[in-house]
C-alpha cells in the first residue's frame, strides 16, 4: 500500500469549516499511535456554562465532521461539550495514497488507534481542566459504534454510558449473500488486504448521488445538506470500502459475535436500531443488544440507518429516549473513573 497521504486539492480545513459549522467549534489535529496525522474538533459550550459531561461523538464510514454540525449543536443545547474527528482514510484525516477514495484498513486495531488519540489527547485533558472531572460519555453511529462496542470492552470505565445508533452488528450484502460475499472477501485478500473497491462502489460517487437512490434517509433536506458540504469541499468524499476493509471488518464482527464479548461490558449502555435499515441487520442488533449486561434496546419504527440525519418526527423520537437515558445516568454513582486501561 502507498504511503500516507494528506488531502491537499481544495482550501484547508480551518479555513473552510467556518462556513459550515456554528461558534464555539474549533479544529484540532491527533496524532494516532502508529503516527496518522486526523483531523478532530471539539464544539465548546459558551463562556460562563457549566458543562454536565462531555460527549465523544463517533461518526459512521465515509462520514466527517461537518456532517455533525446539527447533532452537535443540539448535543451542545443539552450542556455537553463535544468532541469528535474523522476517521483515518476519510474526511479531512490523513488516507493512503492506493486508496484516496476508498475507506480502507488492514485491521480494525487501527480505528482503535484513532480513538485513543482521541481521547489521550483531547477528551482527557479537557475532562482535567475542571476542579472535578467531568464525566465522559459517547455516541456511535454504525461504524463508529462498532469502534465503540471495542473501546468498550478493552477499556472499561473510561464512560459513564454509551449510546449506540444503527450499530454496525452485521450488515446487508446486497445482490450476492453472505456466504457469497464472505467467500469473494476470502479470495481477495487472499496475499495481501486488498485495496481495491467492494463490488458497485466505485459507480457510487457521493457527489452524484440522487436522493432517490440513497439508502440512509428519508429527510431529503437533510441529504441535500451533506451533498452540500462535498460539493464544496470535494475532497472531504468517500465512495465506500475495499475489501481490505471488508476482511477487516468481518474479522471484528466475528470477535463480537463470539460468546463472552458483549457479556463482559459493563458500561450502561442504549442501543436504537432503524425499523427501515437497509444498511445493518436491526434484527441482529436488537439480540446482540439481549447480550449487554446493562442495556435498554429501542427500534425506531419508519426511520432508515442515519437516524441522526432522519426526518424530525424520526430524530424526535431519538433524543427523547437519550435524554430520559442520560438524565438518569449523570444522576447515578459512577465508577468511570476508576480502574483505567492504558491507552497508549
């Protein structure tokens, strides 16, 4: 595979992100364990606020900061100061140079470097600034609560709860099943994880996508406002997987679905499954959610995988159940302080 690269066609990321995201918001740069330059954010509450917790918001595949400016605000109404990045290979983080518009790991332990730079670089030192520490907590979507799921279960106690939205479980393959799909990702990857795109992808430019052929929303608004932020800044796109990542992922999927992983988080945690989503199966995500030790499943009738980025009736339904969630776990003791993992 090529060697890092740094998307640098178009205006630079400060530069840009003012015209999409709202005060308080500030650009900042991680730098993972194994030495990939991401691009993180943090959205601040205004002078003179009483911050309850802060979030770490986990975003899905192919996505990036501005995407979340909405959810972020409306995190930041409730008290929470926010934090966040792009994944690396995607947004404006660093990606390799064989898979520019590809989302592509050898091994989801690289995610999990991304993380840990996250948090040992941004999360914790802000949650120390205060005389008593604040507690943390997250937000997954999709991939990002796959992401999650793991931090979950290599680090305990590091949040005080966790909410996971359309968790990537497992997902639909499309045309071909998954035995099929399972045996080409075997066959490919085969000498090397393979850089090249998952079948159909390639044709998928984001840029290009109409609404009626998307498969994540409902809120056509909503849509227009994503295609939006890449018609500006078109280096921020992604066209979706290889099958290196599929491999990687597949392997990740089968350590979750292995008899003892769900059982050991103790992290109290929501799960919200899409009744409409064509992108993950709800119905594995609503058994794995019977796994969790402390877990409140809910499945929004109607909404499709990006329930964030739903129609509101959708999205309202969401932040009532996370808020009745969050109420009652910043007001219970809590131990997330207590017996930490390393990072790095």
């Amino acid at each position: 595979m090529g060697g890092p690269h740094r998307p640098r066609h178009g205006p630079s990321p400060s530069q840009r992100l003012e015209d999409f995201v709202t005060a308080g918001f500030r650009v900042l740069t991680v730098i993972t364990p194994d030495k990939r330059q991401l691009r993180a954010g943090v959205w601040d509450l205004p002078d003179g606020t009483q911050p309850r917790a802060i979030c770490v918001l986990l975003n899905g595949l192919t996505e990036f900061l501005e995407k979340y400016g909405e959810v972020a605000d409306e995190l930041r109404a409730r008290g929470f100061i926010v934090a966040s990045l792009d994944w690396r290979g995607q947004g404006a983080s660093e990606r390799s140079r064989s898979s520019n518009r590809a989302s592509h790991v050898n091994s989801f332990e690289e995610y999990d470097h991304d993380i840990a730079a996250l948090m040992v670089q941004i999360v914790e030192p802000m949650q120390r600034t205060h005389e008593t520490p604040l507690p943390v907590f997250a937000i997954g979507h999709s991939m990002g609560a796959h992401i999650l799921l793991r931090f979950l279960h290599d680090h305990p106690r590091r949040f005080t709860a966790a909410t996971l939205i359309s968790p990537m479980i497992a997902f639909h393959t499309g045309n071909y099943s998954p035995q099929v799909t399972r045996m080409l990702t075997y066959a490919f990857n085969l000498r090397k994880p393979s850089t090249r795109f998952i079948f159909g992808v390639e044709e998928r430019d984001p840029l290009h996508l109409a609404f009626s052929e998307n498969r994540v929303t409902t809120d056509e608004a909503r849509f227009e406002r994503t295609r939006g932020f890449l018609k500006a800044q078109p280096y921020l796109r992604v066209f979706g997987p290889t099958f290196g990542w599929l491999g990687a992922a597949y392997r990740s999927l089968d350590r979750m679905a292995r008899r003892g992983f769900a059982e050991d988080i103790a992290a109290p945690i929501l799960v919200v499954g899409a009744g409409n989503d064509r992108v993950v199966h709800t119905q594995v995500v609503r058994e794995f959610a019977k796994r969790l030790p402390d877990a409140r499943y809910v499945e929004i009738e109607g909404a499709e995988h990006e329930i964030l980025m739903e129609k509101d009736s959708i999205r309202a339904q969401l932040w009532a159940e996370f808020d009745a969630f969050m109420d009652t776990q910043l007001n219970a003791p809590t131990g997330f302080a207590a017996a930490r993992t390393p990072l790095f």
